[in-house]
C-alpha cells in the first residue's frame, strides 16, 4: 500500500487513546523485520532512521531510505517513515524528498531559549514542506549551574508549562517528554512517572512522544499509553534481541560462514520482538491488515 503519514498514524492512536510504535532501523534485516512484525500484529508501524544511522551509513540517506519505502508499500499494514533525532539542518532538508513524512528535530542539547528559536524555525521549514515535526523539552537549564538535561537524561523530568509554553511558541506537531526513561538501556529497569505523564498530556494539544523505551518494563509501557503516550520509540530492543540470536547461533555453529544463516536467524528474533511490544503497546489492529 502507498506510504501512510506520520501524523494521521499518530493522531489516530492519540484520539483512540492508544499509541503507535516506532521502531529504529539500521539494516535492511531490521527494515524487514519490523515489518513482518507489524504484519503479524495487524498493526501500523513506523520506520525510524535517526541521525546516527546515517552517520553510520556514511553519511547516505537515501539506500536505507529507499530500501525503507520499498517494504513500507508491500506491507499489508499502514507503515510510514520517520527522520530521528536529527540535529543537522542539512539533514532535515533531504527528509521530504527521501520519503519521510515526519522529522524529530533535537535541539534539547541547547539552552532553552537557543532551542525554542531553532526548533521554531525548523518547525516553519517542515511545515512549508508538508512535513509533521516532534521536538524534545527534558529539563531546562539552571538549576544547580547545570546546563540543560535532554529527555532521557537520568534524572530529567519535563514541567508541563514548560512543555504548554514551548509547544505553543515553536509550533510543534508532538513533544517527546522525559518521564524516567533513558536511551540505550539494556535492561527493563527503567520506573517512569505516571502522574507527570497525566500531568502533560492535560496540559497539551499535541501527542506526547515517549522515548528509550526499550529498557521500559511491559506494565510500565501499557500504563505510559494509558496515560497519554501516543507514539513509543524502540530501539535496543531490537538491536539485543538480534545480536542474541546471531551470537547463540555462530556459538552453535563455529563452522557457519553464510551470513544468511545468522542474519536469518537475527531476523526472525526482531519479528517476534517487533509483534510482542506492539501488543504490549496496544496498537489497535487495522482494517487494512490481511
């Protein structure tokens, strides 16, 4: 089916009180698996490339993204294509003709007032381009001479009139919120605030975007949506669950050298990945899956 849009995936799953999950590729093997996952599940999906992706695809967009949109319109499910944590203005403005509907813009890294006029102006230059656009507000500078704390810093915590004040002023389409969760995390350890997060969703008119989720227990991630996460992001979760298959496999097989083998096997442990967590999310299923 044709690519679907960031936006209207995301504003369905707020409306229904629910959430959408968006996964970060960096293979082809991950662009498949999340795919067939979201597939089994009968849900939508987004495919994330965040910045550090592309870095790691040397600097080239468009093979990930091109391979992306390829299983995105095969797929019996609504996917659509999301640009990640992108800080580079260059960066940004190849998303719309790599197919991206939507961009995270991260300018959490700078003092509040530095990243409302850049995420404001990157907001414009999206929307000129049709595009839907997330932004990231931790915890503002100041205190203790501390500078400020982007959304998954230990310890960060997102006010909610901060959040009104900047969603209204850089004209945003979501915010990412920092509520306990940190990026990278490999264990599930990680106890968000349950309360803030009701807290923020009241005080918005935008979804609200939770990130690192991949070291989030399950009934913390079922409770988040309740709450008010519409959009939950997914990294490490893939990346353990395919390095584990791939290193259990070549433990078993010192002989194997066909990387189909252990890739293949890699794969598959993403796509049961991939289906878990949208149940555990709750994604509705669609009437376009088969």
């Amino acid at each position: 089916m044709p690519l679907a849009a960031t936006g209207d995936l995301v504003g369905r799953a707020a409306a229904a009180r629910s959430a959408v999950a968006a996964f970060n590729i960096i293979t082809l093997e991950h662009i498949e698996a999340v795919v067939a996952g979201a597939e089994e599940a009968g849900a939508p999906v987004l495919l994330q490339v965040s910045e550090n992706a592309v870095t790691y695809r040397r600097g080239n967009l468009l093979p990930l993204a091109r391979a992306a949109a390829a299983a995105a319109e095969a797929a019996r499910v609504p996917v659509a294509l999301h640009l990640d944590h992108v800080q580079s203005d260059d960066l940004l403005r190849r998303a719309a003709d790599a197919g991206f509907s939507s961009v995270m813009y991260d300018a959490a890294r700078l003092p509040y007032a530095d990243n409302l006029a850049t995420t404001r102006a990157a907001a414009a230059w999206a929307h000129s381009q049709g595009l839907w656009i997330e932004a990231e507000l931790g915890e503002v500078g100041g205190k203790d001479g501390r500078g400020p704390l982007d959304a998954h810093a230990p310890g960060a915590r997102t006010d909610p009139g901060e959040a009104h004040a900047f969603v209204t002023d850089s004209g945003v389409d979501a915010l990412a919120v920092a509520i306990g969760s940190t990026h990278a995390m490999t264990e599930r350890t990680a106890a968000l605030d349950h309360d803030l997060v009701k807290r923020l969703a009241g005080a918005l008119d935008v979804p609200l975007v939770l990130h690192g989720s991949s070291g989030v227990p399950d009934g913390e991630l079922t409770a988040a949506v309740a709450g008010g996460i519409a959009k939950v992001n997914i990294g490490t979760a893939l990346n353990i669950a395919m390095t584990g298959a791939v290193r259990g496999f070549l433990t078993g097989h010192p002989e194997a050298v066909d990387s189909r083998k252990y890739l293949g096997v890699g794969r598959q442990a993403m796509v049961e990945e991939v289906a878990r967590l949208i149940g555990v999310i709750g994604t509705p299923r669609t009437t376009a899956a088969a």
